[in-house]
C-alpha cells in the first residue's frame, strides 16, 4: 500500500475545525456545527479503528497515550518529564 497521506495535514484540519468551533467571534449556530464536524470524524475514526487488525505493542502505545493525558491533566507540560517518570 502506498501512503498518500500526511497525518500532519490531517491534523492541521481538525484543528482548524477546532479553532472555528471555539471562535468567540462566532455565533452559536456556527460553532456548533464545526463541532457537530468534529464529532462526525471522532464517530467515523472510531468506527474504522474497529475494523483494523490489533497488534503487538498497541495495548502500550495506547496506554502511554493514556499516561501522557493524565499528566497533562494533573498540570504537567514538560513531555520529557513525563518520559523519566514512565521509565521508572
């Protein structure tokens, strides 16, 4: 298979997404639908994230995942903070 694709790219489209939803400048009819198209990718990424194959390591990747939203939640920023603490 040949990637025809930038994850980088893809992201920097969902954020633009993003940032229409929460525009201050805007009104509640149009940021709510920026959200409405947020939740659409969400939906439709998680339905073909079912669909794939589950692999050696995924379990930890997504846990470190889960790790790192935890530390950005209790206030950490610094991601090589979060790594010695991980490989303790």
């Amino acid at each position: 298979m040949i990637i025809d694709w930038q994850v980088r790219d893809i992201v920097n489209e969902i954020n633009k997404i993003s940032r229409a939803a929460n525009d201050p400048y805007m009104d509640g009819f149009n940021t709510w639908g920026a959200k409405q198209d947020l939740y659409q990718i969400l939906w439709h990424v998680e339905s073909q994230l079912k669909k794939c194959s589950t692999y050696a390591g995924e379990d930890d990747y997504v846990k470190e995942h889960e790790k790192r939203l935890t530390f950005e939640a209790l206030g950490g920023k610094n991601g090589l903070r979060m790594q010695k603490i991980t490989n303790r």
